[in-house]
C-alpha cells in the first residue's frame, strides 16, 4: 500500500464498540476510510450513534476518499431501502440494534446523502440488473 498509493498507516476500527471520542481518537486524520462491507442496517445504526457518520462527513468535507463497498456503499446513498430491495441483511443487525421499522421509519432509513440525492443498489448483477426488477422494487420500499 504505502509503495503503490503512499498509505502508510492502516487502522481498522470497530464502531460498534466505540463512542465518538473514542473514534476520533482512533481515526486522526486519515487518507482513505475504508468500510469494505457489512450488515446495512447495523452500519447505518452503529455509524449514527457512535459519531461515525458526523466524523466522515467532515472527513469527506475535507478531501479524505471514502470507499465502501456492499453495505459500506449502501449508507452512502440518500436512503438505505435498497438493502430492503434484496432483503440480505438480517434487520436486527444480529441483534446488535434495537427493534427498528426500516421500511416504514423515513428518518431511520435515511442514508449518508453524500451521493446528493442517489442510492446505491450493490451487487446489481443477474436478475438484480432487470430494470424492471429495480422498478419494482423501488416502488415497493420508497
């Protein structure tokens, strides 16, 4: 990494287990943040109430790169229903979260919105690239 793209340090953190002091701290000032996958609905819960979210909007405000890929691209789209399009990802994030009406809950289900307006659909291959499917599918979760 460091030769390639001149990243040097690397820091994997787990927001579930942390509060936002915490993951400031843990964070500093990276060049990249990097969530390369997980639960939708446990991430954007977990993202919300540990700071996480607040920190990479700064973050983001500030130049760093965010990649994210499956769920970690999902929260960055104006609403988090796409999970629901597949419906993958257990709702209770494991039991991690507390009960929660993703399909219902407009203010819950809001995603990052750092895509301005669009929503991420990962993994949209096979019969998940039928345009009629994703019409379907939106006018069923949105």
């Amino acid at each position: 990494l460091k030769t390639v793209y001149g990243i040097e340090k690397v820091r994997i953190i787990d927001i579930e287990q942390m509060d936002e002091t915490q993951l400031r701290s843990a964070v500093d000032m990276p060049d990249i943040v990097w969530i390369p996958n997980g639960n939708t609905y446990a991430l954007q819960y977990h993202m919300r109430r540990s700071g996480a979210a607040k920190l990479f909007s700064e973050l983001i405000q500030s130049g760093v790169l965010y990649l994210g890929a499956s769920g970690g691209s999902i929260v960055t789209g104006s609403s988090v229903k796409t999970a629901l399009w597949k419906d993958w990802d257990d709702r209770s994030g494991g039991g991690t979260i507390p009960a929660t009406d993703w399909e219902g809950d407009c203010e819950v289900s809001r995603g990052m919105d750092w895509l301005q307006g669009k929503s991420i659909l990962p993994h949209a291959d096979g019969e998940y690239a039928a345009i009629a499917w994703q019409a379907e599918r939106e006018a069923k979760y949105d």
